[in-house]
C-alpha cells in the first residue's frame, strides 16, 4: 500500500503541470453575463422598488457585490 499524502502531491503536480499554477483550467468566480434577469432587478433596486436586502436574496450575491453593479448600472 502507498502512503495517500505521497499520492495527492503527486497528482497535484501532474494538475499543475497540466494547468498552471493554480491546478485548473478556468475560473470558479460567478459570470454575471449569464444572468438576464439581473440587469432588470438592479435597476427596480435603482428605482426603489427593491430593497438591496432583496436583490441579495434573491440573486444570492453578497451587498458590495450589489451595490457596485446598482453604482455601475447608475451611471450607465
């Protein structure tokens, strides 16, 4: 039997060699182009309809991450 810690070092390197440093192809960050919808709810944020709590909840995004798309999208 080999030791397992000799194992994932090994296959690490083998990512690493593959994909670069960081041991994977892409991104694992949230693409917003993906999200239709979003344009239309930051901007019933912008016009008070919405709470930023809301469009927190709703799209699952933390309140900075709202707030400088609503900052974005006003001055658009």
């Amino acid at each position: 039997m080999t030791d397992q810690s000799a194992v994932r070092a090994r296959a690490w390197e083998t990512r690493r060699a593959r994909y670069g440093k960081r041991g994977h192809a892409g991104s694992y960050s949230r693409n917003t182009a993906d999200r239709g919808a979003l344009g239309l709810v930051i901007r019933l944020l912008n016009e008070g309809v919405l709470s930023e709590g809301q469009v927190c909840r709703a799209t699952q995004l933390d309140r900075v991450t709202v707030r400088a798309m609503a900052d974005a999208a006003g001055e658009a």
